[in-house]
C-alpha cells in the first residue's frame, strides 16, 4: 500500500515541477475514486501545491476550502499558491483566517510564504509585526525566513535592517546576499552596494543584474550604465535578458535615445530580440526617449505579442497625440482575444482626452467596468474629469470629482481649473480655487493658475494670500532644468543659469529669436511670473527659463533640419509653449519636449498636444 502512495505522489509532484495541469486533474480524480484522500491531509495538500504550480488557483482553493482537516502544510499550499498568483493580498487576508478560524500557529514555511507577500506588497507594518512573531517563535533560527526577512526589508527601502538580519544568516546563500545589493542599490547607497558585491563568494550574472536594476529602479540611472561596463568589461556572460530590460528602462528614464539604442544593438547582438519581455521594454523606451515611429517599428515586427506590448504601444501612440492610432490599435487588440488591463484603459482614456473625444472616453470607462470587471482607480477618473474639463464639459467634469470614490488629488482640481480658466468661466473657476487654497495647493503651477483666477475676480486679497503662499513654495521648490540630447552628449540647462561658457551664443540666438517673435505677434505671458517688478524685468525672467536655454544650444549645436529632443522636470509654461510653437516655425524644425505631464511635439508653428496640458 505504501508503495502506491509514494508512486501517486511522486507523479503529482511530477506534474507540479513540469507543469502538467491535465494530468494532475487526473491523477485527482484517481484519488477521489480511490478514497485516497480519506487519509488525512496528505493528498489535497499535495493536489493544493499542484494546482498552485500550475497556475490554477481556483482548483486549489476549491481543494482547501473542502478540507475537513487543514494542518499547517495545507496553509502553507495555499500561501504559496496565493503568492504565485502574484495575489500577495490575499495572501495577507488567509493569514487572518488561518489564525480566528483554525487557530494554528505559524511554522518556518508559514512565516517564509507571509513576508514574501509583504515585501511583494512592500507593506512595511504586516512585516514588522510578523517579524516580531518570528522572533519569539521556536523557529527564530530559520535562515530561509532570515533571508526573506532580507528582501522585505530592502524592497521596503530599508538596507540598514536588512543588513542586520542578513548578518543573523548562519549560511548566508546568494539570494539573501543578492536581495541586500538590491537594497542598498535602490536607495542610491553605491559604497556599500558594490562592496556587498565584491565580498560575494559566488558572484554571477544575477548579483550584477540586482545591483544594476536597484539603481535604475531608485533613479539613479548614470550609474547603473558605469556599472554595466564594469560587468562586461569583467567579462560576465550575459546569459538571460533582464539585466539588459533594465538598461533599457534606464535609457527610458533619462530620455537618452542615443543610449537606449547602444543597450537595443547589444540585445540584437547577442541575439534577445526575440524575447518579448525585451521588446515591450524597447517599445516604452523608444516612446519615452520620444521615437515613436522606431516603437512602432518594434510592435509591428513582434511575432508574440501580449497584453504588455499592445499596452506599451498604445500607451505611446496616446502620449504623443496620436489618440486615432491609439483607439484603433485598442479595437485590433480586443479583436485577438487579449483582454486589456487598468493601465490599457489609462493609455486610452489618455488618448480620448488630448483629442476631446468626450462620448468615446465616457463609454470606455464605462466599459472598463461593465465589459471586463476591473475597478478603475484614481489615476482614471482624474483622466475621466481630465477628458470632461479639456472638452468644456465643467460641469460633468466637477461631478465626478465630487462623487467617486477617492479623494481626488491636486492634479485633478487643477485640471479642471485651467479649463474653467480657459473657458472664461470665472464664478466656477473661484469656487474651485477657494476649494484649492483649503487643501493647501503643493505645486507652483496651481498657484498661478489661482492667482491669475482671483486677479480676474478682481479678489486681491485672495491673490495676495496666494502669493504669500507661493513664496513659501518657492524655496522648497525644485529647480526647473531642461536637458536637451543631442546623440553623443546631454547639456543640462537649470531656470536662470547665467554662467554657460556659450552663455553669449545662446543669449544672441535667443535675442535674434525673440525679435522675429514680436514681428509676428509674440506678446510675453507675464502673468506667469510671479514677482512684483516692472514689466521689463518680467519679461527678462521668462528669458531665462531652462527650455528655452536648452532649445538655443541644440539650435546652435546640431544638424540643420534635425529634431531637437528636450526632457524638462517641470511643467512647461504657458509662455514657453508659445514661444516654443514660434520657434519651431522660425527655424523648421521638430522641437519635441517631454515635460513632467506629458510629451509635446512642436512642429510648423503647432504643438501635438493642441494647447492643453
């Protein structure tokens, strides 16, 4: 009998490590009809795990749920199956269950699976308090729940606890060695990372990879390509693509396209392009570094492409203004089957409200709900009022920030003020503003928009105390830069900077500029300059804003006729945008500016974004 037992198991496992879901339905069925799993949890258990394994999760809570006897191994199944599903949730949720309703304590597997779904969800409080039961329970010594212990905390940003329990470690393996060069990475802490990783024993490609993407996932991007040379300068095989989808999410987040096309050679080079992980990476970045014809180009060339990549693609086609080309792309996608996803829905509600497409945007959202099931969050229905507000709808548009089901942010109050200001509505765009000044606006750009609305109401003492406010914010502000790439080098240009080497050249170009502006029309924007002094020396500040520095020195450095690409930290301001538009029609040519909101294409005297952002 025992035999048979062993022989039963060992195939479910079987089918567990394979992943043969088929057969391990019939080996279930074996067991039901043999009354096997009459004797005690050791089958389901078993049958949880696979089922887990094999990514069929309602099979395996179908399983637990009819247990008449759970032990700790059937919820130790259930955590893992949880956490597979990438559902570390409800993992956390079955832990509460686990202890109220079969009242057992947990062992060693318990504890590993439970802080593996804190720090999927970097929920720093369940772990603290898990690690405080941890400590004084019978398995405080267990190095594989140390060494998840490890990961949480630097996922968590946390390196300095981390690095207490890795040292608690009696066998320290590489993974909880690699999970503490993460953390350090991720927090920018470059010493204590890289001589983590040169005290390793057994260093490999994986170790590098976890340094590497810590600093691009922390934003420290320069350093993680300095790195990457050392990697291969030491000749490490680069035998799986993560390390290089990292790269790429790098070049994406420093908008270097000239650097994302290095890492996208290499991945050709050592022949990855045929991973679809890498290329949905490729798509975002060449849409971030704002090619998107060069995304296109990827999309169109993908043999398997998944929710991801249409996602990515429509995504960029969206921020780029091609709204029309973004919704089609959405009706070819559902035409193959793939159900599209919350962040489908964001790139499409995105896309509706650069454009005005009011009725398409209201029936998505309502889509997103009734057809597929998902919940929208904040960010769509900040994209709903977004859509409502650019097209006039005001009133529509200060419902549904009044009604859904989150507190609505700044950004979504704002939007909806620039448009009442747009729109000369000037009773709605008060009551907003005095809504705003309540919550205590955080961000420049609101409070000019305020002022300019309580200037117009002729409310100066609303405009005074908004200016108070301004000046607070002013000194904790960040300073505006804009870095413009031009192919081999990025020149990063801070508000104000008067002390450029070509700092003549480029007031000469602008000078020159700012004449032939004025023949056409230009009048500065001074509203957008908050300062009391004379019209002048307003209009002089404006001068010195850093698009404009940027735009002079990519003028004067690149090819004629060549696009001139621009990353701005900031919003660009409304005076910027003009006088951007008359530059691009002055000198024919492409000036593309990706600012803090979205991306601007100013070509022939108009910009992709039809003036709102």
């Amino acid at each position: 009998m025992h035999h048979i037992h062993f022989q039963i198991l060992r195939q479910i496992k079987e089918c567990s490590k394979f992943q043969l879901p088929i057969q391990g339905k019939k080996l279930h069925a074996h067991v039901l009809k043999s009354g096997l799993d009459l004797h005690g949890p050791l089958y389901p258990n078993t049958l949880i795990d696979m089922y887990g394994k094999c990514g069929h999760l309602k099979d395996a809570v179908q399983l637990f749920d009819e247990m008449p006897n759970r032990d700790l191994a059937s919820w130790a199944s259930i955590f893992t199956a949880h956490n597979q599903a990438n559902l570390p949730k409800h993992t956390l949720l079955l832990f509460s269950r686990m202890i109220s309703t079969d009242g057992v304590q947990p062992d060693h597997f318990i504890f590993a699976s439970l802080v593996k779904a804190c720090a999927s969800l970097t929920a720093l409080k369940p772990g603290l308090q898990l690690h405080a039961q941890f400590v004084v329970s019978p398995f405080s010594d267990d190095d594989v729940v140390k060494s998840s212990l490890v990961d949480f905390y630097a996922k968590c940003g946390l390196p300095d606890i981390a690095s207490r329990v890795f040292d608690s470690i009696v066998s320290k393996n590489v993974v909880s060695w690699t999970s503490l060069v993460y953390g350090y990475a991720r927090m920018g802490k470059k010493r204590e990372a890289l001589e983590l990783l040169r005290d390793m024993p057994l260093k490999n490609l994986h170790s590098w990879t976890a340094l590497i993407s810590g600093f691009v996932q922390g934003g420290h991007c320069v350093d993680s390509f300095s790195l990457f040379n050392e990697l291969r300068r030491g000749g490490v095989d680069i035998e799986e693509s993560f390390v290089l989808s990292s790269l790429i999410v790098g070049s994406a987040t420093l908008a270097m396209l000239e650097l994302g096309k290095q890492v996208h050679r290499l991945v050709i080079g050592l022949g990855y392009e045929s991973s679809s992980y890498v290329s949905n990476t490729l798509i975002d970045m060449y849409a971030k570094c704002s090619d998107i014809l060069a995304a296109e180009n990827i999309f169109s060339n993908m043999k398997n492409r998944d929710i991801v990549s249409w996602t990515s693609i429509i995504i960029g086609m969206a921020q780029h203004g091609r709204a029309v080309e973004a919704l089609s792309l959405y009706d070819e996608m559902t035409l193959t089957g793939l159900k599209p996803n919350e962040v489908t829905f964001t790139g499409l509600m995105y896309a509706c409200s650069h454009v005005g497409l009011v009725g398409k945007g209201r029936r998505l959202f309502k889509s997103m709900v009734v057809d597929y099931g998902l919940k929208p969050s904040l960010q769509h229905y900040t994209c709903l009022v977004d859509l409502y507000s650019r097209s006039g709808h005001l009133e529509e548009a200060e419902n549904v920030l009044n009604s859904m089901p989150f507190k609505p942010d700044e950004a979504a109050w704002a939007a909806l003020l620039s448009a009442c200001s747009q729109a000369g509505k000037n009773k709605t765009g008060v009551r907003i503003a005095n809504h705003l000044l309540q919550l205590g606006p955080e961000d420049p750009s609101t409070c000019i928009l305020m002022s300019n609305i309580y200037a117009r109401a002729a409310m100066w003492d609303s405009v005074s105390t908004v200016r108070k406010l301004m000046l607070t914010l002013e000194s904790k502000k960040k300073p505006g830069y804009s870095c413009v790439d031009l192919g081999k080098e990025n020149e990063v240009f801070y508000a104000g900077e008067t002390t450029h080497p070509m700092k003549n050249e480029i007031f000469g170009l602008l000078k020159e500029l700012d004449a032939e502006m004025r023949k056409r029309g230009y009048v500065p924007d001074t509203s957008l300059v908050l300062h009391d002094m004379e019209q002048q020396e307003k209009e002089r500040q404006l001068f010195w804003h850093s698009e404009r520095l940027a735009v002079a020195y990519g003028l004067l450095k690149s090819a004629s006729g060549t696009s001139i690409r621009i990353l701005k930290n900031l919003r660009v301001c409304g005076d910027c945008h003009t006088v951007l538009k008359f530059i691009s029609s002055i000198v024919s040519r492409e000036i593309v500016v990706r600012d803090a909101n979205r991306f601007h294409h100013f070509k022939d005297g108009v910009c992709s974004c039809r003036d709102f952002w």
